[in-house]
C-alpha cells in the first residue's frame, strides 16, 4: 500500500535517486583515491630515487668503513621516513646495499635489466617473490655522463595506500550516512506535505461520488496543486448544481406531467361513469382537450431542450425582415391585447429591419416574449415593441408594466422550469421552459439576450440579432 499510493512512490523515488547517486560517487571517488594516491606516491619514489642516486653517486669508489656504516645509516634513515624499503644495485645487477637489517636480497635479472638499460620502470606486486605482501616499486638507473653505473628500488606497501583510501572512504560513507538520514527525514516531511492535499481532493472525490454534493478541499498552496484545487472546488459547484438541476428538473416534469394527466383522467373517468352529466360532455371534452394539448407543448419543448442541449438544433440562417415578423404577431394576438385594455406602442428605428437568423427559431423567440408580455400585463397597463440598431446589432425590446421581477430572480428567469413565486398564480399553464428555450435559440445565434426590471413598474426583455447585409 505505501509503494502504490503518490506519497511512497515519491518517498521512494527520490531516496533510491539520493542512494544511486552517492553510490556512484563513492565508486568514482574510490577509484580516484586509489589512481591519485598512487600516482603522487609515484612521484614522491621518484623523487627519493634521485636523492638516493646522488647520494650513491657521491660515495662512488670510497670503500672505507666509516663512510659505508654512514651511507647504510642514511639508507635507513630515508626509508624510515618514507615508509619504503630501498634496494642500490650496482651496474651488474648485483645488490650493493639495502635498507633494514635484513640480508642482502637479490633482484631477478629480468626485473633488474631493463632499469639497468636507462630505463625507468614501475612495478606493482611482490617483484618476483622478493616480498611477501604487495609493493608498488618505482625503479631508475644510476647514471653518470649518460652511462648506467647501477640502480635505485624503492618499494612502498600497496596496503599503506589501501589504508589511507579506506580511511577517506570511511569518512565519506559517515558523512553520506548522515546525509541519507537527515535526506531522509526531509524527504519524509516533503513528500507528505506534498501529497496530503492531493489525498485531501482524493478524499473529497470520494464524498462526491458517493452524494456528498457539498464536500470541498481547502489547498492554500500557490503552485500547481493548489490550482488543481481551486478547479476541483469548481467542478464540484458545477456537479451541485447540475446535481440541483436534475432534481428539480424531475420535480418539475413530474409536476408538470402530473396536472393535465391528473385533470385528463379525472374527467375521461367522470364521463365514462356517468357523474359528469351529458349535456356537460363538450365543456369537460374541451378542457381534456386543452390539457392534452398542454402536454403535447410540454413534450415538445422537452425535445427541443434535449436537441438544444445536445447540438442537435440546426438553424437555416436566412435574411427576413424582424419588423414584419412582429407587425404579424401583434395582429394575432390583437384579441388578447384588446381584452385586457392594454396600451401598446411600437416604435421602429426604420421601416423595414432585415436581420441574417433562423426564421422559424426567432418566431418562437418572439411569440414567447410576446406571449409572456401579455400575460403578465395587468389590465388596463402597457406594453412597449422597439427595434433599432445599435452598435452593429439589431436589437429587440419586448416590456411591459405589472409586477415585474425582483432583482435577486432577474439572473435565473432564463433556468429551465424557474418560475418566480408571484408569477406562478398568472402563469399556469407554463412549464417554465419558453425562455430557457428563448436564451438557447439566442445564444445559437451567438447573440444576448437580457431581462431587466423595477419591481412593481416594468419587466423588459432584450435581445440582440445579426443585420442583414444590404
């Protein structure tokens, strides 16, 4: 479980990335340790066989005691210092001296001939069996007006080099030990500082899926994290309120399908049983009718909203004349209009306006702002029709007097089935479905639409439409 979740991953990742690296390197450092020992340790022998042939080149041909136990003390001395063991031939190959007690040794001559050719040559191992543990010898010829008079061994223990690698390794590996440990600790801290708002909106996407719609994150990180829960919040006020929608959608069906059916099968039932009396048969008959047709609109504005909603609500854009098209809708709701006493006024910026939309899709548009203009004007009010032109956009304004829409409702009159309170008892044979139909038949159009009002006084509606090119 640790290794499969975000945060052991990572803890993971990033401790093997900090073990891979310090392994590489103690491997690289290892290896250079043990070339650049060698190398300055060549050198610094380099550097005493010189010293050691001038010395031996200085006692050239003095036999006398004093001088020998003196130059052997030397000897001693030099490799004392030096941690090495000396070995002078002479030019024959034979041992002249060495340093220690020990006996005289005696170097193989396949070994000792080419150092005694003029060569300088270096040499890792026992030098042929002459020591027990493993020597790097660096060996130069003694020469004297460029001829070969004999031969300077010095031999330092390889183990003394091994040692002191060893002992800068240890310190590496002490301090990469604490590195890795506080790399560690950081690592931990980090990783769990990183991932526990990612387990945060995790968490809250369960709580989501399983109906918990108010469930949200608080990330106050300023990265990507953060934004991944500023988004997430987002979404999840969109699923709450697609989630709002939905059921209040099915309520509203329900209800909406449940009247007129309710009413239909009440009277069907009443005159099939006789208690709806003959002579009463055309009036129930017509009401039954009205109701039927009632939900064959309701139906119908339903597929509208799905087609609408799915894209699948093509428009055949051609040009007509808005003006006109209103003109007609006055005229055949001119019984309505004169019913209730109503004051209408029309204003025109010209004649004729042509437009470029769907004909059919704007008849509706108008017919339903009409329809809803009339019917929730008061008796005896007004009602005001203008078009005009105005910043490239025809527009069109529908208003009228009466109750008008408060301001906390004006934002939401154009939600599928929203229908203010006060409206309910005038409207009641809406769906609340015309204008939500009338703002995506607008918005197809990549138009506006726009409701404003003053409670009490007036509620206009407002749209926008493309003008025809002359």
């Amino acid at each position: 479980m640790f290794k499969k979740s975000i945060f052991g991953q990572l803890f993971t990742f990033t401790m093997l990335v900090f073990i891979i690296s310090f392994c590489i390197i103690g491997t690289s450092l290892y290896g250079f340790l043990g070339k650049y020992l060698t190398e300055r340790n060549e050198n610094d022998l380099l550097s005493v066989c010189d010293k050691l042939a001038e010395m031996t080149i200085a006692g050239k041909g003095n036999d006398d005691a004093v001088f020998k136990s003196f130059y052997k003390w030397n000897l001693n001395l030099v490799s004392t210092s030096t941690g090495t063991f000396i070995i002078i031939l002479d030019k024959d190959g034979n041992t002249i001296s060495s340093s220690g007690d020990e006996a005289v040794v005696s170097v193989k001559t396949e070994i000792s001939q080419p150092i005694l050719e003029g060569e300088t040559k270096k040499f890792i191992g026992d030098l042929g069996g002459l020591f027990n543990v493993t020597m790097l010898t660096v060996a130069k010829p003694i020469t004297i007006d460029d001829s070969v008079y004999g031969a300077v061994l010095v031999n330092l223990p390889i183990p003394e080099i091994h040692e002191i690698r060893s002992d800068v390794f240890k310190i590496f590996l002490t301090t990469t030990c604490i590195v890795v440990l506080i790399a560690l600790l950081f690592t931990y801290i980090i990783s769990g500082k990183m991932t526990k708002p990612i387990k945060a909106i995790n968490n809250a996407a369960k709580s989501i899926a399983s109906g918990d719609f108010a469930r949200r994150v608080s990330v106050n990180a300023e990265n990507e994290i953060g934004e991944l829960g500023e988004t997430f919040n987002q979404m999840a006020d969109s699923i709450e309120q697609l989630e709002h929608v939905r059921r209040s959608f099915i309520a509203n069906v329900s209800h909406e399908l449940r009247t007129p059916m309710t009413t239909v099968t009440g009277f069907v039932e009443g005159i099939m049983d006789g208690t709806i009396p003959p002579e009463r048969h055309s009036q129930y008959l017509a009401i039954v009718l009205d109701e039927s047709k009632r939900l064959s609109r309701l139906v119908t504005d339903l597929l509208d909203v799905s087609k609408m909603e799915q894209g699948e609500f093509p428009l055949e854009m051609r040009e007509f004349d808005i003006n006109e098209m209103i003109r007609l809708n006055i005229i055949k709701s001119e019984k309505r209009i004169t019913e209730k006493d109503i004051q209408l006024t029309v204003s025109f910026q010209t004649e004729n306006q042509p437009v470029l939309a769907d004909k059919d899709s704007i008849q509706r548009v108008i017919t339903n702002l009409m329809d809803n203009a009339i019917k929730f004007t008061e008796p005896g009010g007004f009602m005001d029709v203008r078009t005009g032109l105005n910043g490239g956009k025809v527009f069109v304004a529908i208003q009228n007097s009466g109750i008008g829409i408060a301001k906390n409702e004006l934002t939401h009159v154009f939600d599928r089935f929203y229908k203010t309170d006060k409206s309910r008892s005038q409207d009641k044979t809406g769906a609340g479905l015309g204008l939500y139909i009338v703002k995506n038949i607008i918005q197809s159009h990549g138009e506006n639409i726009w409701a404003e009002s003053e409670q009490g006084e007036f509620a206009r509606f407002n749209f926008t439409l493309k003008p025809a090119k002359n």
